[in-house]
C-alpha cells in the first residue's frame, strides 16, 4: 500500500514537473523571447534547465497539442508562425462553445456569479487602461471561463480548456494590440449586460458578436497589411 502512494506521488511530481517544463517554454514564446521559426533544442532547453531531455521532450509535445511549435521531420522542433487563418478557426470552435455555455449560464446565473464576473471585467479594464498586457490577457480569458462555469457543464468546460483559451487569446490581442487594449475590452460589456438581464438570446449574440469582431478586425488588419507590401 505505501509503495502504491509512493508511485501515485512520484506520478504527480512528474506531472507537475512536466508543465513547469511547459510553461516556461510557452512563455518563452509568448513573451517574444522564442520567436516564429527558432529552433528549440532539446539538449540545450535540458542543459538550461538542469532536467532531462525526456523531459523538454514530453513538454514539447504538450506544446505542439497547443499550437505554439511544430515538429518538422528530420530537422528539429520549431515555434510556429501564427496565421490569421489559426486564429479564425481557434475563435469559430469558441463561438460554438461559448454560445452554448452562455445560453445555460443566462438562464441560471445568480446574483453573486453576476457580481463576481463584473468585478473581473472592470479588473481587466483597468488592466487595459494601464496597459498591463499580461494582467488583460489574464483577465480577459477569466471572464469567459466565469461565464462557462456558470451552468456546471463538465464536458463543455473541459472542451473549452482544451482549447487552449488563454494562449490563442495571447496570440490575438498582440496581432489586434494596436486598436488599443481599452477598446477591446470595452467590448465585454454587453456580453454583461445581457447576462445582467438573464435574456439568453441577447447574450448568445452579445458572444457571438463580440468574436466575431475580433475576427473581422484580423482580417481588416491582414488585408491592410497585404495591400501596404503590395504600393
């Protein structure tokens, strides 16, 4: 019985071991410090780290479950480059999840789960007014994660987890940063105020509305930039 503990222990050391491992390479990426087409290479993330190569390996694969690399056959592990098209699909797969899970949470959200996504939305306008970019992020995929706990929905959490939020909100409030973070996050609150008044329709459309943009404003911006390469 104690060498059954011992190994369930080791098993969660290993686990927590493995997404320390994780996050630091991920935020490597995210903060710019690995850019779109480094290289990452085992042995040197091992040395740095003072871990196995096992290790950095099994991390690695998490990464690319998210996005954020590429495993290019006989050549190595790379930080992917980011499309515009990656980040259209990521936000079309969350209007589907999150129509959903806002539709249950309009027609069962109480008063203190009301309060407390409130409070996180002017958390994260003043993030933006401070221009606090991680702080907003952070914020920003909290108050979407509120609204799909609201309903208890097990599976439709786990979905929407496995998504990856945080991260591909990352990726596109950078590519949208220069409409201004205040601006965007102005934008959650009818979102809110839909919830506030528990009519599922208007806040099935207020989410919709409110991804959708972000994806229309990438495009806007892509197209922008095509045609400035192209004077």
């Amino acid at each position: 019985m104690a060498g059954e503990e011992a190994v369930k222990r080791q098993k969660k050391k290993n686990s927590l071991f493995r997404k320390d491992i994780c996050d630091y390479i991920k935020e490597s990426i995210l903060s710019g410090e690995l850019k779109p087409g480094d290289r990452i290479v085992e042995t040197r993330c091992a040395k740095e780290l003072g871990i196995s190569q096992a290790s950095v390996r099994e991390a690695i694969r998490e990464l690319e479950l998210i996005g954020l690399v590429e495993n290019i056959p006989f050549q190595g592990c790379y930080v992917r480059a980011h499309t515009i098209q990656d980040v259209r699909d990521s936000y079309r797969v969350r209007i589907s999840l999150e129509t959903l899970g806002i539709k249950e949470a309009a027609e069962s959200i109480t008063e203190r789960q009301l309060r407390e996504i409130y409070e996180v939305m002017k958390e994260m306008e003043e993030a933006a007014r401070r221009q606090e970019f991680d702080l907003y992020i952070k914020l920003d995929a909290l108050f979407h994660q509120k609204i799909i706990e609201v309903p208890q929905n097990k599976l439709l959490l786990r979905l929407w987890n496995q998504c990856h939020i945080r991260e591909w909100t990352h990726i596109a409030t950078k590519k949208l940063s220069e409409k201004g973070l205040h601006r965007l996050a102005l934008r959650h609150e009818s979102i809110y105020s839909a919830l506030a008044e528990q009519n599922a329709e208007k806040a099935m459309q207020a989410v919709t509305s409110h991804l959708e943009e972000l994806i229309v404003d990438m495009e806007e911006m892509e197209n922008g930039y095509v045609r400035k390469q192209s004077v």
